[in-house]
C-alpha cells in the first residue's frame, strides 16, 4: 500500500498554500518551484482542488490561489479525496473480490489499517502541519533557496 504522487502533491502544495498564506494569493508557479513538481501537474491538481471548495483562483496579475476554507478545516485526507485518491492497503480496493472473486484471508486486517490510516489522516489539519516546527523551518529553507533563485534569474 503506498499513497500515489498524485495525493502526495496535492498535500504538498496545499501545505506551501496555507504557509505563504498571509502574502495573498500564490502563483502554481511559485509552488512549482518550491516544492519541484512539475507545472503542468499542479494545475490539473488544482483544477480538481478548486471544483472541491478547497481553493480559490485569484486571475489578473498577482493572480494566483488562496485557500478557499481556513488551513484549521481542511483535513489531510481531504485534500487526498479532493484529487480523487484512496489511501487504500487492500489488494481489491475494498470491493472484497481479492482472491478469485471472493475475500481473501487477510482482507478484514487490510481493510482496518485502511480505516486506522484514514482515521489519521482526517484527523491531521493543514492548520496543525503549518504550526510544527519542523515544517516552518523547511518552508523557511524553501523560501530562502526560492527568493534567492527569483534574485539571480532576474538579475541583469
């Protein structure tokens, strides 16, 4: 079982959404290069943030994204639904067809550590990640690397 590239950057890039919050509205561009994912990716990701109430875009310059819901109400696991993924550890998705139609021997022990690890992660808020220390200190890092970069590309 392993969460996909797909839930993992869309946490991500919330997480660096609900960080540079207070600057107003934050370019996909910006975030690309902060968390190195590719453009192209984050906007079919915030495409599908967006029709699920997470974010808000902000078009015009200085356009961009905000969260649409404070960082306090918006869940880990519901950023992972909002881009149509599942944390799921069984083989059959849970549709109890895993070994030649029928249930398996373990699908009841992988179907609640599905629930224990979706538990979890509803129970984690952007709000929550955005006060650990070590998340602010790593967004500092990327902040610094990111205006430093800005600095040189820009320089004459």
């Amino acid at each position: 079982m392993r969460l996909t590239t797909k839930g993992r950057y869309a946490v991500t890039a919330m997480l660096d959404l609900a960080l540079n919050a207070d600057k107003g509205a934050i370019s996909l561009a910006d975030i690309a290069r902060r968390q190195e994912i590719s453009l192209p990716y984050l906007e079919q990701l915030f495409a599908r943030l967006r029709r699920a109430g997470l974010v808000n875009s902000v078009r015009g310059p200085g356009g961009g994204y905000l969260l649409a819901v404070p960082a306090a109400e918006i869940s880990v696991a519901r950023v992972i639904d909002a881009v149509d993924e599942s944390v799921d550890a069984t083989r059959c998705q849970g549709l109890s067809d895993c070994q030649q139609g029928d249930t398996c021997l373990t699908h009841h022990l992988w179907c609640e550590l599905s629930g224990q690890i979706r538990g979890f992660l509803d129970g984690i808020t952007l709000g929550q990640l955005v006060e650990h220390g070590d998340v602010r200190r790593i967004a500092a890092r990327q902040n610094a690397r990111h205006d430093a970069n800005t600095i040189l590309t820009s320089s004459p």
